[in-house]
C-alpha cells in the first residue's frame, strides 16, 4: 500500500481558537503585569527592530493580546502610528482601556482574526511571542505577505536553525488549559518567504541577561532559567518552561523590491 507523504509547509492542523477565549485569572495577571513591567524579549525585540521602527509610519502588531509590549514600542518611537490587534475581544478592549489611561496617542487596538486579515496597509509588522503558540506558521504569514504587503516584519517565536520543525502541544490539566508550542525550522521558513516573495534577511538567538527563578507551582507553565556552561566554556543562560526548552529567536523578514 502506497502512503502519502505530507511535505512540510503543507500542515494538516486546523485553526483552534478555545484556548486563546478562555482566559481565566492567571492569564489576565500575565497580560496585566506587562503594562507595569515590560519583558526583556520586548526590550531586545524593539532594539533588533529600531532600524526599521525610525523610517516607518505605520506599524501593526498581530496577536497583541492587551496591548502591553505594543505601548512599549509607541512610547519608544512616538512618531509612529501603531495598530495592536488581536483575537479576543476581551484583551482588545483591555489594551484600549490601559492605553487610554496612560495617553498613549499613538496607539489604537482592534479585533481581528490573523488566519482571515482584512486588507490594510502599514509600512511594518511586528509579531511578539504568537507564532508559535498558532497551529502553523504558513497560513499566519501567507495573511500578511497577500493582504498587509508590509516593507518588513520582525517577530520573535520559537526556531531551530537546522532543518527540523516541531509540532508541540502543551496541556496544563491544574487549569484545563491547552497550547501550541511550536518550533520551526528557520531553513524552513526562508523557503517559504522566497515562494511568497519575501526574504529572510536576519535570525538572532534571543539569550536572556538576566536570571529567572523556577515557578513554585510545577504544574503551571512559566519561564526560568538555568545556568550551563557551553561548548565554548561560556555561561549560557537556557530558558525553560514547563518540560520545554525555549529557543527563543528574533527574525526579520524584508519584501523584495
């Protein structure tokens, strides 16, 4: 009996949505404590991104979730107008609420579904955090390179620069919760912005420089870090969730013109 064979950037997983909607208390404390206190993956993703952030005027954040990390780049870059959108419609109206309060005029926050964009222009794209946590990376990006045609997009996820990809999903039972925690092969991904006319130009591992204590409750997902010493005889900082490694990546991807 012959098998069919699935290639690589044609996934078989469907679009889930429950997890995203189904917000309970620890989720908004994430989202909420990010307004006081900006992650470091935001500061380092707004500094990788600052060269293409000082000529642009418009810049979308897809799956922004309330908003916090999308303040974080209109504070630092007041002459951009900045869009933050995200599916649910309960973390939009939160992100609005927040930005409202602290007079940020040049941020605004809408719903939308990033597997069904509507047609817009905007000069950038930023992405923080949600590639991996979607069924797929194909569709999600395939929405930005035919509807929002921006000039670049700079998104940070999980990657591995060889060429193997991971589908992995996450099931928290303590709070009946369940995720994406996909890794995609960069290689991977390259190809796929070259059939779609685009180019991977830049991939940075994103290394904490700060150290993170392991969560006391082991049955919910949270970032830490361990200290290792690499091939090179350096301290290495892992970041680790849960039973998970995190490579955490910064890309750009660039039009061609």
């Amino acid at each position: 009996m012959n098998e069919t064979v699935e290639k690589p950037n044609t996934p078989s997983v469907e679009q889930r949505v429950d997890e995203w909607i189904k917000l309970d208390e620890v989720a908004l404390k994430y989202h909420q404590l990010q307004w006081e206190t900006p992650k470091q993956s935001t500061k380092f993703l707004e500094q990788f991104a600052s060269g293409k952030l000082k000529s642009a005027r418009k810049v979308l954040d897809l799956g922004c979730g309330a908003g916090a990390a999308t303040a974080y780049f209109a504070s630092q870059h007041p002459n951009v107008l900045f869009s933050g959108k995200d599916y649910v419609d309960e973390l939009v109206e939160l992100g609005n609420e927040l930005a409202l309060k602290r007079g940020i005029g040049n941020l605004d926050f809408q719903q939308a579904d990033w597997f069904d964009l509507e047609e817009e222009s905007f000069d950038g794209v930023l992405s923080l955090q949600t590639l991996s946590w979607l069924p797929e990376y194909q569709r999600p990006l395939k929405e930005i390179f035919t509807k929002i045609k921006p000039n670049w997009i700079c998104l940070n996820s999980l990657f591995y620069d060889g060429e193997i990809s991971c589908r992995i999903e996450v099931k928290e039972y303590a709070r009946a919760a369940q995720s994406f925690y996909n890794v995609y092969s960069i290689p991977d991904v390259s190809r796929f912005c070259a059939n779609h006319g685009y180019r991977l130009t830049e991939a940075q591992p994103f290394v904490l420089d700060i150290d993170i204590p392991k969560p006391k409750n082991p049955d919910i997902m949270g970032t830490y870090t361990v200290n290792a010493i690499g091939s090179n005889g350096s301290l290495e900082r892992m970041q680790i969730s849960g039973p998970l490694m995190l490579s955490w990546y910064m890309i750009i991807i660039e039009r061609v013109e």
